[in-house]
C-alpha cells in the first residue's frame, strides 16, 4: 500500500511553497503587479493534474526508511515534490506552443490565457529559476545530497530540451528512455531515494534499468493522436495495416479536423485493443519479476515500485 500518496496532504503544502516563491519576489523589490502575475503563473500552471512525479517523492522517501515520515520528513519532500510539479509546468507551457493546444488538464493553456500570449515564453523561463532557487533554499547547507540532486534536475532540464521528435520503434524507445522515463519516474524517485539515505550507485543503476521499462509502458495515446507523438500505439499500428490503412494513418498529428477520429478507426480495425492489452499484461508481469529479484539488503525497497506499478497499470480503466 502506497506510504504517502494522499493528494490532499500533498496539496495542503502548495501554499507553503507558493509564499516561498513570493517571498524570495517581494526581497529583491519585485513589483506589486509583478508579484500578482508570478502568483497567477505558478497557481495556474501547477495546482491540476494528477501531481504522480510529486507524490512519489515522499512516498519514496517513505519507503526508503520502512516508516512513515516525520511532520518535517514530509514538509521536505512534500516542498520538494511541488519544485518537480513547478519544473513540468515549465516543460508544458512551451510544450502547448510548440503543439497549438490551447487545453491543458481542462483548462486554458497558459499562453491562451488572456493577456498572457508569447508571455507564457519567460513564465517558463521563470519557474525553472524558482526551483532551482528553492532547492538551494530547502536543502544548502542541510542536506547532503544537495549537489547531487540539483544536478539530477539540471539533467531533467537538458534531456527534455533535446525535444526528439519523428515515429520509428527505436525512436519512441529513445523518447521513452531521454523523456518520459527520466523526469516522470526516475527523477522523483531516486529524490526521495537520496532522502531516504539510499542513493548508492548500485540503487540508481536498478532504479534506471526499471524506469526505463516503466517510461516505456507510460506512454499515452489519446492526445498523442492530435500531436503526432511517437507513442508505442503508432508504431505498432503501423506494423499492422494494410496500404490503405497506412494512407489513414498519414494524418497522424496532422491537427485536421476528424484525424484523431480516424486514426482511432484504424487502431480498431487492426485489433489494437486486443493487441495492448496483451502488451500490458506481459509488461506487468516481467516488472514483477524484476521487483521480486531486488535485494532488500541494499536498502532499495520493493514497495517503490509496487506503488508505481499499481498507479500505472490500467490507470484509464
């Protein structure tokens, strides 16, 4: 059963970590007006979703000592998990530029605001200096794995910057490994491994063999369909068509109206339900091999993955 995954909890320290922000603001002398729009820009852009890359931060943290944490345990990883959420947010904003969406998690992208537009650039900008600011705040001086972690996020930042793009199986895989992998599964984790006091090299180097297989799995479709991402449907699909059904699937990504519509036809004339299900249900079961040989004596616990598993496997069902 998942250590500290409670959205509620999580979300009680968002205000914490919001007047920190602020706060940090208002000691250079920050504007009034400048003050209100860096509020709109973090509450905007972080409070929706799911928040899984910061709540696995303590609950690995948690797992990591066998116990559930302390109030100031969890005010730090809590405080920790909400600097991951602000450094997606930045991903995201140029992300829906990039894509033309103007809905994110059911509400307006950030750049279709009004009155925010091309603005949303340097908001990105913005929330990436604030989390590298608080982590210095939070953790210099006081946590050991203070360099190490800093420089964990500074490569979250450059594999998400390399933006690979273009559908083949070895190119989703890469995707999979620089994007997806890193910064949603194995980035929060091995945070909270560091916490926990468990971040050996033996620990990381299982953490990284099993995110990659993780990322690979995360892969979404139904957006995927109107972006034209590499996801490991695509690619399948395209293994199984006939010419005609190859000539359909051309408008994938192509933001024409109906083209996730017909790209989803296809995927059920070819049997890609059928098809995914059993893709999920091998994946599953090769993962729990692979908790089942880690080795408690090493510090690095099962439940970690346990937990992960449990949040992904049929999570739209």
């Amino acid at each position: 059963m998942p250590m500290e995954m409670d959205r509620e909890r999580f979300a009680a320290m968002f205000p914490a970590v919001l007047e920190d922000a602020l706060s940090y603001a208002r000691s250079i002398h920050t504007p009034p007006e400048a003050l209100a729009w860096l509020q709109k820009n973090i509450t905007h852009n972080t409070t929706s979703g799911k928040h899984l890359r910061g709540l696995l931060i303590p609950n690995t943290h948690a797992h990591s000592l066998s116990r559930p944490l302390t109030s100031p345990e969890y005010t730090l990883s809590a405080k920790l998990g909400w600097l991951l959420e602000l450094l997606q947010a930045s991903f995201l904003i140029p992300d829906d530029i990039e894509d033309h969406d103007t809905v994110r998690r059911g509400k307006a992208s950030w750049h279709a605001v009004p009155g925010v537009g091309m603005k949303a650039i340097n908001d990105a900008a913005l929330l990436q200096s604030i989390v590298f600011y608080l982590l210095r705040r939070y953790l210099k001086g006081t946590c050991r794995w203070y360099v190490q972690i800093v420089e964990l996020l500074h490569e979250v930042v450059f594999r998400i910057g390399l933006g690979l793009n273009g559908i083949s199986e070895g190119r989703c895989e890469v995707i999979a490994r620089m994007k997806t992998a890193y910064y949603t599964i194995y980035a929060p984790v091995v945070v909270g491994m560091y916490l926990g006091g468990v971040g050996t090299e033996e620990n990381l180097e299982r953490m990284r063999r099993i995110a990659l297989r993780l990322g690979i799995y995360y892969q979404e479709s139904g957006r995927d369909i109107k972006d034209g991402k590499c996801s490991w449907l695509i690619v399948e699909a395209l293994g199984r068509v006939n010419n005609v059904q190859r000539g359909v699937l051309e408008c994938y990504g192509s933001g024409e109206p109906g083209a996730v519509e017909r790209v989803q036809a296809v995927f059920r004339e070819v049997g890609m339900k059928r098809v995914f299900e059993e893709f999920e249900e091998e994946f599953i079961e090769r993962m729990r091999r692979d908790v089942a040989d880690i080795d408690k004596s090493t510090g690095l616990e099962k439940g970690i993955f346990v937990d992960i598993m449990g949040i992904m496997y049929r999570r739209d069902k």
